[in-house]
C-alpha cells in the first residue's frame, strides 16, 4: 500500500478509514481493497497488466478487477 499512485487519471488519492484499502475521487472512482478471496477459473476477461494477471467483472453500475493467480 506504499507505492500507489496519488493520482490515478484526474482523480486524486485520498484517506480511508479501512485498513487494506485505498480510494481515488471524491465520491470514490477507484477503490483498492487488499485481501480479497482469490477467484477460480473463469471466463471473464483477463488481461495482462505488468506482468500481473487481472480479470475485470461487469457488476450493475461499476467493473471490479481482482487478481487472478496470486496470493
């Protein structure tokens, strides 16, 4: 969680009260959350993104990208 970016397109980092978890914009644009459960196979789309697996999940209103092959 040290070296994140303060700034992920326009929007700017900012405090969370959740240990784990960092948020950009106000309200949140991106929200990273360390420790999820790792996901099984799947047929969501997976991309390669430095050398780190990604697959991104279309839920209602947002995509959520979880990491695929790594504890």
């Amino acid at each position: 969680m040290l070296q994140l970016p303060e700034n992920l397109g326009e929007s700017q980092q900012r405090p969370t009260d959740s240990q784990g978890t960092s948020a950009w914009g106000e309200p949140s644009d991106v929200v990273l959350r360390c420790g999820v459960v790792p996901i099984g196979a799947t047929e969501e789309p997976c991309q390669r993104i430095d050398g780190v697996d990604w697959v991104f999940i279309e839920q209602e209103d947002y995509y959520q990208a979880v990491t695929f092959g790594r504890e």
